[in-house]
C-alpha cells in the first residue's frame, strides 16, 4: 500500500451547479491569465510494485504547508523543507504576493504539521526536537521566539479568531493510537481546560467562531469549547470518499457558514447548518489539493497542491505546489516562490 499525508477534508455528493471537473496537471503561474473552469484530464497512478511500495523522491523546495496572513490576504506563510525529506532543516517564510518579497521568520526542525498564524502577529507551530515536540511562538519577523508547551508530543497548533488563545492536540505517538487530547491554552501557553478524545484538532481544523471549531475527518462536526464541551455531527462522509482515503485540508469560508474540504477525489463544500454537499472539482491521487485556507480579504483559497508521478513504476516522484483559486476552485494560479540559492 502506498504512504499517504494524515491530514483531513469534508463531503461527497455530486456539484449540483457546476459539471465535476479534473484538475489541471500543469496550470501557469500567478498572473498568467489561465482560463476560468478549463481543466486538463487528471491520469490516476498505477498500483505501486507488486509485494511493495514506491520509492519516494522529493523535490528540493518542497514546500509542507501554506496558510494566508490573517490580516491580509496579500502575504502568506509557507513551510520550505530544504532538502526534501529532511524536516530537521525545514523554515517558515513569509511571502508577500503583492511585492514578492520573501523573508525568513524560523530555520529549524519543524514536526511536518500546519503552523498557524494568529490575528495577533505570532505565528504558532510545532519544533520537532523529538522526542520533545512542543508548541512555540514567534513573531512574523522572525522575532520573540517562545516556548509554549513543555510536555512533549504537541502538535498542530490553532490560533482563536481573536488571537488570545490556542487549541493544540498533545498526546502518544506511538500505539496505542488515538490516545489524544485537546488542549485549550491562553496564547502564553497557559492552559484553560481540556477535551478528550474528540479530535477536534487533529489534522484539519478551523477555529471559525470564538467558542467553536469546525473538523473534518471520517465526518465533519463542530466542537465547542466553552458551555457544553460536545460535539456536533454535521455530514458523515460516505464509503465512497472514504475508501479512498481520509480529506486533505479544511478552510471555513464565514459569508455562507460552509466548509470547503479537499480529498483524493475532488473538493468538496458542505453546508454548515444543513449539512448539504456538493462536489465542486474532481481530482484523482496523481494530482489532488491539500492544506486550505480561505482569506475573505481577497475571497481566494490558498492551497498546497500534490502531483504524483511514476514515470518508470519504482520511483515516485512528489512535488507540492501553492496554489490560489476562487472558492469553488476555478481559476487556479501557481505561486512561484523565488527560493534562495
């Protein structure tokens, strides 16, 4: 069986206003003018050798993850791991779209999971220096670097709409999975209080209200911190999208209370308060969108997208591309990050 990400999406059904389409394997840079709603056929890989799994090779930039500067939509935060697949030398950039001009906030060893950047200023993210991996902060020049968590095996950060809090996930790696809480804690790494075993932030995750969360897993429900700590369950997700796989990323779009979600096999959006969802674009495993994030400055999501190829059936070449595009993914833009040598 092939590797896959652990992250996580929302919804199936078929788009009941615009016909499922393939991505584009190979769309231009931002600025070129790509045709809205054209899209190339998207080529599924084969079966990984008999007996075994692919060799993979990563490209030298790779980039992890990507999510918009809160505040504006004109400037983003990337992960870069150097080297392929070495984490241990991974860095956080900021890149503003507008001047291109790209600054290093950390250079160290990142834990491989999303980082967040708070309405504050601080960005939030994990430092792998396992088997101590804890939450830290850091200003968005790079400045005021802080220790938030010291209790090891804490990961995937997430900033409240107000930037005074973060919710974190912290518990065993190792077996026996899913031994996991989630943690609420003041944005100096104070604790508020705990809930167990609701995966509320484990891998794709929105804070979009101030008492609630929004997850997307093997179904997508809500989380509520303050008063009633349950959870809601919005939309199960059906055999079909799940024997492909769990979703890829989640961004909560505020204007239609809806979550956009992507898998494997497309991008999804489901209706947060009739659970109602609709395929907006069908993709396959060669080619796919991972880490959402919506920005209602410029009303653009941010995506890293994943292509996959084979090309002599041994080796599986990886590359990661950030990506905007309209909400209902039309329109999509490479980014072209202009890396230092």
């Amino acid at each position: 069986m092939r590797s896959s990400c652990l992250c996580i999406g929302l919804l199936a059904a078929l788009a009941a206003c615009r016909k499922p389409e393939s991505v584009c394997p190979e769309p231009p840079s931002a600025g070129a003018g790509w045709p809205c709603d054209t899209h190339a056929d998207c080529i599924p890989l084969p079966a990984p050798p008999l007996g075994g799994d692919w060799n993979w090779q990563v490209e030298e930039n790779f980039v992890g993850h990507a999510v918009f500067n809160p505040n504006s939509g004109n400037e983003i935060l990337i992960e870069r791991v150097a080297y392929g697949s070495n984490w241990t030398n991974s860095q956080l950039y900021s890149y503003n779209l507008s001047s291109e001009v790209l600054q290093l906030v950390f250079q160290g060893p990142l834990s491989g999971s999303k980082s967040s950047w708070g309405t504050s200023g601080w960005i939030a993210f994990t430092q792998a220096s396992a088997p101590n991996w804890n939450i830290w902060k850091v200003k968005a020049n790079g400045d005021s670097l802080t220790q938030l968590t010291f209790n090891g095996n804490s990961f995937r950060p997430l900033w409240s709409p107000d930037g005074t809090q973060i919710g974190y996930e912290t518990g065993a790696l190792g077996p026996p999975q899913y031994n996991m809480q989630n943690i609420r804690m003041t944005s100096s790494g104070t604790p508020i209080d705990t809930l167990w075993n609701t995966g509320a932030f484990a891998g794709q995750a929105v804070w979009a209200l101030p008492n609630r969360t929004f997850n997307v897993f093997a179904w997508v429900y809500s989380c509520h911190w303050e008063g009633n700590p349950s959870t809601d369950l919005i939309y199960q997700l059906p055999d079909s999208i799940m024997q492909n796989g769990l979703p890829k990323g989640a961004a909560y779009l505020p204007g239609s209370h809806s979550m956009i979600w992507s898998h494997l096999t497309g991008l999804y959006r489901t209706d947060l308060t009739s659970g109602a969802t609709e395929r907006l674009l069908a993709t396959c495993n060669s080619s796919y969108f991972m880490d959402l994030d919506y920005s209602p400055h410029t009303g653009k999501l941010l995506a890293v997208r994943r292509r996959e190829s084979t090309p002599d059936g041994v080796i599986l070449n990886i590359e990661n591309d950030v990506m905007l595009m309209n909400p209902d993914g039309s329109c999509p833009q490479v980014i072209q990050i202009p890396w230092p040598g």
